[in-house]
C-alpha cells in the first residue's frame, strides 16, 4: 500500500528578491505573478490527462527550425491538479512549488552545455489530471506522444527527460520500468523525494530493473536523509540495481536544504534539487539541468511495422498498413512501378508522428496499371530520413499481352515469375549467372491462362542474374537484379 504525501511546502530561499516573490504567490489575493513563457494548455492526451503546463525557451517562437530537448516534469499530490480551460491564472498554486516556482521567477537556466560543449534549452512541460484519484493515471508514454506530435519537428527524440517529485514519482518510475520500450523514449531521469517502492527480491523487481537497464536509461534520484513517507532506501535500491546492471547509470545523492519542513517529515527534498546551484561532486559538479542534457537515447526505428498490404479488389488496389509504434513520423509515401519500371510517388499520408498504440491507414488506387504493378511503402521521419519497406506484387489481369512478367529487383528472396501461356504446356524456368553457369533449374507443367511460379533465390548473393523462361510455343529472357 502506498503512503499518502503531505501537501508540499514552498521553498524558502535567504535571497530578498526570491522571498518577496515567494510572499506575492501566497496573499490572499486571487492574482499572481505569472511568468510571460508559462501558459495553461488545455489538451486531451489521455483519458485523464487534460491540461497542461508550457514553459518555452526565450527562442522558441522566433527559431521555428531549431530542435530543443523536452524535459516532462510530474508535479507531488498538491500540484497534480487542474481543471482543462480557464487562464494562466490558474497555475498559482503550482507555481508555489518546487521548479514550477523556479521557472516563474527567472531561477531556471535558459541554456545548458552538453558534453561536445553545444548549447541547448529546455522545453518544460507538466501534465495535469482533474480528479485526486486519478493520481496514479497520468500516462508518461502519452504524454510524450501528443508532446512530438504538438511540437512536431520541434523536439530532439534523442533527448527527452524526465523529472518528478514525491507522488509524481510513482508514475516517472512506474513508466520506465514497464517494459524496455517505454525506457528506451528517455535519455534520462531524475526522482526527486522517491515514492515508487523498490521490491528487492522479488519477480517484479527483477523484471523492473531488467527493463530499466535494457533502455539504457541513466538516473539521478536526490532525496533527503530520514525521509519518512517516502524511505530513501527505496532510491537507493533502484539506484544500486541499476549499477549492478549497468555500471555507471545511477547516482543516489542527498539534498541538504530545507528538508524538514513543518513536520518534521524530511520529505521535502525538491527544495534543493531543483536549485540550479546544487552542484554535488557526484555528477560532476553539475546541476540537473546540465547533468541530463549530457545524455542522449538512441531512437531504434521509428515504427513497429505489424502488417503491410496490397491486394486486388473488384479492379482496384487496396493498400494497407497497421503500426504498433511510431516515433519521431512524418508520412508515409505510396510508390508504385510497372514491371522493370521507376517507383513513382503516388499517395503521401500523414503519419501520427509519436504513438503507443495501433495505427491502421488504407488506401485505395482506383486506377492501378494493366499487367503487374509493384508498390512500395516508404516512411519519412521528422528529420527528412526515409525508410524502406519491402515491395508488395499486384498483377491486373487486362491489357496483359506479354507472356512472361518477371518482377525486378527482387529483394525477399523470391523470384516471381509470371506466365499468360496460350495452352496446357510444360515450362522450363532456369536462373543464369553474368558468366552464364546455371544456378536454379525448375520445371513444371502448366494450365492454360495466367499462372505464378516461384524460385527461391535466398540464397544467392547480391548482384545481376539472367532469367530464361522457355515453353513449347515461346521462349522468353530477362536480367533481374537480386537485392
């Protein structure tokens, strides 16, 4: 059973200017300061997840071509909470806090250095839910999915963060160590006050860590010492896991700063996390701003291609793919060719960009060409990239006067080859190389009519062959290229 968190107290900081501010956010007016880059976006990104904070970089308006790194920040219990619709306004409770407070009142770094020594900002955002009980509801992989498709092109896949403090943190380590996938989307994170229990010895555990270390994913927990709703013990579990698995991705360090709060609960370690002067030797002197952004997760593919199609329908030619994952997509590109011919473009379809879940798309091509038409699926990512899907036959049988069809290059293994033949005959199909030794030799009787034969040529290796088809009443030869 999970223990229920305090309401989060504010940071108390020495520093007039910051305290002044600190007093403003918590008169009894209904007014507050609110930063001019903070804004209040309603969204649907899940069922529980309708609204959400945005803290821009200063550039990001005026650089409509620059990548920046996305860092989703989980607020405790007493920030989780807003109501979709209404004004900025309304983010004053959560401003109060932790590093929302940090980012209204200009104490955030705009930029950091990575290791080559290039520059980059952050985008922050923070999802909200409407309801207490749905604060164990709020889905990391959806967030970060409506968060590439909202700011498509704008973000750099390779680095996207993830922080929380307190209850937030259920869901932060409950997300990356699901499965390996989920950890894989994440360069980095950093649990702050840790909720999510360590179950050391059993299964789950075993399994947690697994994922955890499969995605390669680094970790920084802070939390201060004699934490009694949530243990430290915990973190520093999942911390020494992790490093057993892989060595060198965790850091467990303490905070110092304003930990007891009024209850003396030690539970209030964001106080000092989020400070960007809390520079423990630990990471190298630096803060988590620039401790995260040193790393980066390699994107694999950007789709789970679960299916691909292309079949003949009352004289059309109907297309279909379904994708079991997307990441960092931008559309997908319908080629088509004849025989022997150039792939032309023939339909563009936009791609979800970032999703979790199923995604099925169809086409139709109600004009396909007569004889054999070849067509090929291709995706475009959000940087430009294309890839290659494998090249799907569909042979219209009107208009056909040629005897044989032999698709080209052929690129799964299989030689097809096509016959109209004008009567019942036995036909001899033999595959050459460029010095004319014969490699493949098959023959077989034949009905009247349109038939396929196939050759297996996985096998041979990569290049140009000669294919010969002869029958009793014709005698047919074609160079083919094996891919």
């Amino acid at each position: 059973m999970r223990i229920f968190t305090p309401r989060y107290r504010k940071l108390a900081i020495s520093v007039s200017y910051f305290t002044l501010l600190s007093i403003l956010f918590n008169t009894a007016a209904a007014q507050c300061f609110v930063n001019p880059r903070i804004k209040k976006i309603t969204a649907d990104i899940s069922w529980a997840i309708k609204s959400y904070m945005e803290y821009k970089p200063v550039d990001f308006d005026t650089n409509p071509t620059k990548k920046y790194a996305l860092l989703i920040y989980f607020g405790g219990t007493g920030e989780m909470f807003q109501q979709p619709g209404g004004s900025d306004q309304d983010l004053c409770p959560v401003l109060g806090y932790s590093m929302p407070w940090r980012m209204n009142v200009g104490h955030f770094p705009n930029t950091v250095l990575d290791n080559a020594g290039q520059q980059w900002s952050y985008l922050v955002v923070m999802p909200f839910v409407t309801e207490w009980s749905q604060q164990y509801s709020v889905d990391p992989g959806a967030v970060i999915d409506y968060m590439l498709q909202h700011y498509a092109g704008r973000i750099d896949v390779s680095r996207i963060y993830l922080t929380g403090m307190s209850r937030g943190t259920d869901n932060l380590m409950g997300y990356v160590t699901s499965s390996a996938s989920s950890a894989r989307r994440v360069a980095a994170i950093v649990p702050v006050a840790n909720c999510f229990p360590a179950m050391v010895g059993t299964p789950t555990y075993d399994e947690q860590v697994a994922d955890l270390a499969a995605g390669n994913v680094h970790m920084w927990g802070i939390q201060c010492a004699g934490d009694v709703p949530c243990p430290e013990s915990n973190m520093q579990n999942w911390v020494s896991s992790l490093n057993n698995a892989n060595p060198g991705f965790g850091i467990f360090t303490f905070a110092t700063f304003a930990c007891s709060g009024p209850d003396n609960s030690n539970h209030y370690a964001w106080n000092h996390a989020y400070d960007p002067d809390y520079r423990p030797a630990a990471t190298g002197n630096k803060n988590v701003y620039e401790w995260m952004i040193q790393f980066t997760q390699t994107v694999s593919l950007p789709i789970k291609l679960k299916d691909w199609n292309a079949r003949l329908v009352n004289g059309k030619v109907m297309l279909e793919w379904i994708t079991t994952e997307e990441f960092n997509t931008k559309e997908f590109i319908i080629q088509r060719s004849a025989a022997g011919g150039v792939f032309e473009n023939i339909f563009t379809v936009p791609a979800a960009v970032a999703s979790s879940t199923e995604k099925k798309y169809s086409l139709t091509d109600h004009n396909p060409l007569p004889g054999l038409s070849l067509y090929r699926l291709v995706l475009r990512d959000q940087d430009g990239k294309e890839e290659y899907y494998s090249i799907k036959r569909v042979l219209v049988r009107g208009g056909w006067t040629d005897n044989v069809i032999i698709p080209n290059p052929v690129n799964d293994g299989l030689l097809t080859v096509y016959l109209n033949i004008q009567k019942a005959q036995r036909v001899s199909v033999r595959v050459f190389d460029v010095q004319g030794r014969l490699l493949r030799h098959q023959d077989r009787q034949l009905q009247e009519g349109v038939t396929t034969h196939n050759v297996n040529v996985s096998t041979l290796q990569k290049g140009v062959y000669f294919v010969q088809v002869i029958g009793e009443d014709f005698k047919a030869a074609r160079k083919v290229l094996i891919e």
